[in-house]
C-alpha cells in the first residue's frame, strides 16, 4: 500500500467541507482560498480548485458576484447561498462525530478497555 497515496485521499475528503468553511467567513476570492489552504498545508492547484467551486456553484450552494479590480480584469467572489450553509452546518456536525469517533479509537491506549 502507498502511504502518499492514502494521505492525499484523506486530504480530497475533506477539501470541500474546508472550502466551504472559508468561503462561510464572507465573500472570498479564489487566490484567497489557496492561499489560505496552502499556509495550512493543504496544497491545492488551481486546476482543482475552480473545478470544486463550480461543482459547488452548481449544485445551488455557492453563488459569485464580479467585482473591479484596480490592478488588472474583474475578480469573481464567492459566498454560500442559504442552501450552502445549511449543507455546510451538516458537514460540521459529521465532521465533528468523525473527530470524535476517531480520537475514541486512536487515543485507546489498550486493546480491550
């Protein structure tokens, strides 16, 4: 079994719910969300993040708006609808069970307690 492999699905299973965290903060712009996702040390590519946010767009959870830029084209910003936050405080509430049901396996410390 490949390691780097298994590290890097365990990092595509979360993407979407991290992403949408970032974007529930406020409009965000897509360089923002990488870079955000870079510093912690979910490395991400352009090419897999505009493919997500369209998917997301699309299936009625994100909306984006055009915005001027004084230094260069127009930049596209993102925020969830309504239906995005709530599909987002659904992934919490899973994410919060994994955590817990996770560290009730991994903290464990005998084989039968």
């Amino acid at each position: 079994m490949n390691l780097e492999n298994t590290q890097i699905q365990m990092k595509k299973g979360i993407l979407e719910y991290c992403i949408l965290h970032i974007i529930s903060r406020g409009e965000v712009y897509a360089s923002d969300m990488l870079d955000e996702l870079t510093s912690a040390h979910m490395i991400v590519v352009e090419g897999t993040l505009y493919p997500l946010l369209t998917r997301l767009k699309n299936s009625g959870l994100l909306e984006y708006k055009w915005v001027e830029s004084k230094s260069g084209p127009p930049r596209k910003y993102y925020k969830l609808t309504d239906e995005g936050s709530k599909f987002l405080n659904g992934l919490t509430e899973t994410w919060d069970d994994l955590v817990h049901s996770t560290e009730m396996i991994t903290k464990r410390t005998t084989a039968n307690a």
